[in-house]
C-alpha cells in the first residue's frame, strides 16, 4: 500500500510546494465581526495574526489578501453561494490562477454542515484546479487523498460537536434549567443577582437585589405611571438631570461632571464577580456619577435603551422567556416542569413588579409588540413642538411610533419586486414611496462618479405602469388554442408517468457519479503503488465498478428510449380531460385576474417570470424597451409608454459643457448645447457639480467660439437597448409545464 503523508507545517516535502507567486486570500470567519476583538481568550485569529499566518509560510506582504466579506456568516447553515469571499475564490481566482492558496484560522472556520453537501463540492473543486488550504500551520493539498480525508474529518467533527453536544445535551439542559427557575446563563436584568452560594438553598436561582430594584419600581414603573404624558425619554432626562450640588471632578481626567438626581450604585466589591460581568445595563456601561461624599464611588446611568427594556421586560412578573416562547405548564410534585402552551404562565421567580396592573400599563405604553407577537395597537410616543416648549399645560403631540419602512413594508403593492432590472446599471429597481398615502415606485438608483451622489436615479416610474403592462403580457399568453391544449395533456402525461417511475433515474445517475470519483481515486492509487499485488488488486476493482459504470450508462440508455416512446404514445382519455381542466382554470384566471387578491397576484408573478430588464429608449423619453424572461427560458421583447417624459441623465459631454463655459457663456449658447434642458435644470446640475454661480451682469458674459460650439455639439445618440438579444419566440403561451403548474399550484380546483 501507498504510505500517505500527513499534513505539513510549512510546505510539502514531495516535489511541489506552495505557489507562493500566486496570491494568498485569508477569510477570517468570526461568527461576529468583533469577536476576537471582544473575546481575548478567542481562538479565533485577528487580521494582523492572519498576516503573519501567511507571510510564515513563505508569501510576501504583497501576495495576501484579506477578504471580510464573510464576517458575521455562519458557516452551519448556509452555502458556498451564500458566502461571496469563498464563492469569489472557489469558482473565480482559482480557476484562473490568480489565487491557489486560500487560509482559514482552523477547519470548522471553513465548513460546519453536517449533511457534508457543501463540503464535500469545495474539495472536488479544490482537487480539480489543485488549489492548497492553510488552516492555521496545517497544510492541506486536497488532490491528496490523506489531506483531504484529514480536512473533511476536522470540519465532520466541529460539524458532529455543534448537533450532537450543543444542540443535543447542553441547550436542552439549559432550557430545563430555566423551566425549573434556575439561572440559565442569560445577561442578569437589573434588578435581581443570581446566588452563586453553593450551601444556600436558592442557590443558581434568581434574588431581588433592593438597591437596585427598589429604583426599578419606584423610580421607573411607578414615577412613568403617575407621568399624565408618559414618555421614557422625559424619565431618562428626569434620571440624569442634575440634583444641583457642585459638579465633581473625575479624578483620573480632572473633568467636572454633574452629580445625576439617580443613578444604580455600583455593586460592592464583596459581591460575586459573575454577578457584575453578566448584569445587563444598557446598550454600554457609563461610569460617572462620582457620588457627593466618596468621589471614587461609581454607578451606571439609566439610558433610553435600558428603561425600554424594563418597561417591557416580562421578566419582572417572574416569567421566563424562553426560545421564542413563554415557559408555560404546571410544576409536578418532583419539582419537573410540564409544558404545556394552554397553561398560564408560570412564575418561576420572585416577581419585582407585584403589581400586574401597574406593569400591563406601563407594557402596553412601551412595547411595540404584544406578548403574542402581533403589533401593539396601544403603544403611544408623545413628542414636544414648538407651543409645548413655552407651555408646560399644552397636550403633546401623538404620532404613530412605527417607522414609514414598516408602514410601507405592511402594504406593498408592487408585483415584480426584485424582478424587475436596470439594462444601464444591471441593478435590480427598489421600492420608493415618499409618504404612506402614496403609491408605490419603481427606482433604479445607482452611484454617479461626476456627482458624487448616490441619490441619483436613472429611472423613476409609477409601479402600476409597468405592472399593467406585463400583466397585460401574461394575460395575452394565457390565451390557449386546441394545440395548447394537447400540449398541456401531453405534460400531465409525462408528470404523470415519471411521478409512477419514481426516483430510479436519479439514483442511477447519483451512483454513476460515484463510481466515476472511485474510479479517478483508484487511478491515482494506482499511479502511486509500488507492489504488483497491490496493482492487481486496484485493476481488479476498477474493473468490476467499470462493468457496473456500464451497466448503469445501459439502464439509463432504457430509460431515454422508454422516455422517447412515451412521447410518440396517444394521448389517454385522463390526460385530455385533465388538460381542459386546466385550460377552463387558466380562462378564468385570465378573466377573473383582477378579482383576485393583491397577495396571489404577486405569488404568481414572481414564480412565473425569472426577470424583466427595462432601459430607457433614447429617442422618447417616455418610452422603456426590454426583455421578458419567462419560467422555462422563453423571451419576448417589451415596450412601455410612460404617462410623463422620464429624467434625461447628464451624460459626459453635458459636464464638459459646464465645467467649461457655465460661469462665462451667454444662456442662448448653453441652451444650444444642451438641448432639451431647462434654465432650472442647468443651474442645479452645476450647483451639484461645485462650479459655483455665474455673474449677476450680462456685462460679464461672452460668446462661445465656433470651433467651441463644433467640438462640444450634441451627437446622435444610439438607442441603449439596440444591443439587447432577444431569444426568437417560439410559441405564444409559456410552455406546456409552465401552464400545467399555473393550474395546479396557484389555481384552486373547479
């Protein structure tokens, strides 16, 4: 047998060795993008770690690139597609060279998913192009079959320890330990702190700590119930409002500081360090306010963050949150919890805020979501105008708290959202609406280098003209003939035959691809075997998969021809009357479409169409011309009339025109060089671009020359949408499979 090599430190001993004339690309894969940062005891290398990673295997500062594009991406559940840094090096620097080697900090940094799918399709790639991955100061050369046996096990292992122990044992054991009213490891609301007494019979339990939460009930539930407008900024300010003694200098910085009317006394130092690092208190931790008779004495603030969280924290009725749901069931006699959602909740530890009332009422206030996760129609947010800030009895303003983007998101009414493209900028259109009551757009904005503006849109149109439109399109396709529908009972027909077939095909060809992987590993095998009984035995396999490979290749052979038979078969009796099943489905689709619901509307556009790429046309300036690209690949041009001209982009001519003559030509020899733009116009473009203004006298003007006005005159324009190719239109409906599964899975049965 081969005696295989290990992975190595720093390059292979064989005769190749690391390209270090090719780039190095370093992913850092940090779950979050400050975690080895925040967390110093992270194995989990920083960039300049990373570096010196790399330029200890050999490259040069200026053969490594570090790409964070993957930073905050889980490795556990998303693909090599989800993930652009490896996906760019995978299927783009690799093949063509520019990178052979790629660096992680470890293995399960590169891959965690337990199916193996994605891991198993980076290593063939790997392999093809005989790429190199450096996981710390381990080597992996993949076309090995060693090393990428030795890679796919570190990634199985992080993937195993992930399923098996930290979703299996250990979160289950958490969540029985909070079902019980044990401390289950979560930041420590203020309030309580957990006994960490080993010989004290609440020990791990939650414990009301009366410093702390004599000042959330008195000083935040109740002073913001008796508030008559009750505003949690207005008790922040209250809180951090000077108690008007003599500010007090910091005595590391010599900074004089207010002394706040209240604040959370810092924690004894007697106290359990656990207590102080795990205590939620904000967003951060601020430590002034020195107090009045010990200026080294510290204690945190109360922000704006933080009173929201109390004022809408379940956890002060003694209840538990816990994944997503409240902890509800009853408490058996051996002290286990039985869950059960029809149960109330139940109260696991010392409530703080006895009173149910005073805390419902200060909830709904607050909260913007009730506790069944639905949008709280009580929550009120007061705001002070101009009357209120001289007038302390005026009634303040109430608004509604939700952003536009929600409100807007709540009643979307476009049907090719995502869909619909820019034939200029290749960028997919955005949803614009200025207010709530408006309707809906489409925007194609896009990043303009002269301007330096990234608010610039090229394309700025109504949503139901471009909806009406293509809808109207869809509906002229759903026009069917007696050929139509044959061909609608021809698809049922192989559906319906490849659906009694089941999935023999499929594992066929999934076997045949394994048999060819084993082949090419034998070969290799093969190659490196120095024994002739070794050899024999390989060639003895690799004939036997042969003879399989080809029994295979018979059998699918069969089913191509079985499959070329079905086609040349009569069409059945159930095939015909499931396709005029269809066809009177689609006609009343066709007829109805407009008593159909905003929701299932939009559900069928976004399935039946894959995109529509639009540009505008440059001899109307109301006209769009582009393509439709249907389910199954068929394309049709399109044209849409705009009810208004559209914005006529500055173009580089138009600049040079300004940048040159705007603070000195006379306006009639503007206006011949930019044709079609008004005073107005002009006057913002060059205000947007810095030239500044022009004279106020006509004194100061000239003339621009002629040969000027030759070289700076407008060409003929060519249409941007001349070059788009269009695939020929084969039928006027959209495929037989595509009007079979319009009936069958969007339309409901007759």
């Amino acid at each position: 047998m081969p005696r295989y090599r290990p992975p190595i430190d720093i390059a292979s001993s064989g005769n190749e060795s690391l390209p270090l004339d090719t780039i190095a690309t370093i992913i850092p894969r940090q779950s979050k993008k400050a975690g080895a940062k925040n967390n110093v005891h992270s194995k989990e290398l920083a960039d300049h770690e990373l570096l010196e990673l790399a330029t200890s295997h050999g490259f040069q500062p200026h053969h490594v690139k570090i790409d964070k594009r993957d930073m905050g991406i889980s490795a556990n559940t998303t693909t090599i597609n989800d993930r652009p840094a490896l996906r760019e090096w995978l299927y783009d620097a690799l093949p063509s060279g520019i990178s052979k080697v790629v660096i992680f900090s470890q293995e399960d940094r590169a891959f965690r998913d337990e199916e193996e799918v994605e891991l198993n399709t980076f290593i063939r790639q790997v392999k093809k192009f005989r790429g190199w991955v450096i996981c710390g100061h381990k080597v992996y050369r993949m076309w090995e079959e060693y090393d990428a046996d030795m890679f796919r096990m570190m990634c199985k292992y992080a993937a195993k320890y992930i399923s098996h122990h930290i979703r299996g044992r250990l979160l289950p054991a958490v969540s029985r330990a909070a079902q019980r009213g044990y401390y289950d490891g979560r930041g420590i609301n203020i309030g309580y702190l957990i006994d960490y007494d080993t010989k004290s019979p609440t020990y791990k339990r939650y414990m009301l700590y009366p410093p702390h939460a004599d000042l959330v009930l008195h000083e935040i539930f109740e002073r913001f119930a008796k508030m008559p407008y009750p505003s949690v900024p207005a008790l922040v300010r209250a809180w951090n409002a000077s108690n008007g003694m003599e500010p007090v200098a910091d005595p590391l910085t010599g900074e004089l500081r207010d002394i706040p009317s209240l604040y959370f006394p810092a924690l004894p130092p007697e106290m359990d360090v656990r207590n102080f690092n795990r205590l939620s208190l904000g967003r951060r931790k601020k430590f002034p306010p020195y107090g009045i008779d010990d200026p080294l004495r510290r204690g945190w603030l109360l922000h704006v963050q933080a009173a929201r969280r109390i004022l809408s924290n379940i956890f002060y009725l003694g209840w538990i949150m816990r994944d997503g749901q409240i902890v509800r069931g009853e408490v058996l006699d051996n002290g286990q919890v039985r869950l059960d959602p029809k149960y109330p909740p139940l109260v696991l530890h010392e409530p703080l805020v006895k009173d149910t009332d005073l805390f419902w009422y200060c909830f709904e206030r607050v909260s913007a979501y009730t506790i069944e996760g639905v949008r709280n129609p009580k929550r009120k947010i007061y705001s002070q105008g101009e009357r209120q800030k001289y007038n302390d009895e005026a009634e303040p303003f109430v608004h509604d708290p939700w952003p536009t983007t929600i409100r807007n998101a709540e009643s979307s009414t476009l049907l090719l959202l995502g869909k619909l493209h820019c034939g200029l900028h290749q960028h997919a259109f955005i949803r614009f609406r200025r207010y709530p009551h408006e309707k809906d757009r489409y925007v194609c904005k896009y990043y303009d280098a002269g301007t330096g503006h990234r608010d610039n849109y090229c394309t700025n149109i109504a949503g139901e003209e471009i909806d009406r439109v293509i809808v109207q399109e869809f509906l002229n396709r759903l026009q069917l003939t007696d050929e139509d529908i044959k061909g609608i009972a021809r698809a049922w027909q192989n559906q319906h035959r490849k659906a009694q077939e089941g999935t023999a095909l499929p594992r066929m060809l999934q076997r045949a691809q394994e048999i060819e992987h084993e082949i090419e590993n034998l070969v290799a095998s093969l190659a490196l075997a120095t024994s002739e009984t070794v050899r024999q035995r390989l060639v003895g396999e690799m004939e036997k998969l042969q003879v399989e490979l080809e029994h295979i290749q018979r059998q699918e052979q069969e089913f191509q021809m079985r499959e070329t038979d079905a086609l040349a078969q009569p069409l059945s009796s159930l095939a015909l009357q499931a396709a005029k099943k269809s066809a009177r489905l689609i006609e009343t689709l066709r007829t109805k479409w407009d008593k159909a619901s905003l929701a299932s509307r939009q559900a069928l556009m976004q399935w039946v169409i894959e995109t529509v790429i639009i540009a505008p046309d440059s001899t109307d300036r109301k006209v769009l011309r582009g393509s439709i690209t249907w389910r199954g690949g068929l394309q049709s041009p399109i044209e849409i009339v705009r009810a208004f001209d559209r914005r006529q982009e500055w173009d580089d001519r138009e600049r040079e025109v300004l940048r040159l003559w705007y603070k000195t030509a006379r306006w009639e020899d503007l206006q011949r060089l930019l044709p079609g733009r008004k005073r107005y116009a002009i006057q913002m473009a060059a205000c947007r671009m810095g030239l500044g203004g022009r004279p106020l006298s006509s004194m100061y003007l000239q003339a621009i020359p002629d040969e000027e006005m030759t070289r700076l005159a407008p060409s003929e324009m060519v249409s941007v949408v001349a070059d788009m190719n269009y695939c020929p239109v084969s039928s006027s409906t959209l495929g037989e499979n595509t009007l079979l599964d319009i009936a069958t899975r969007f339309l409901p049965p007759m």
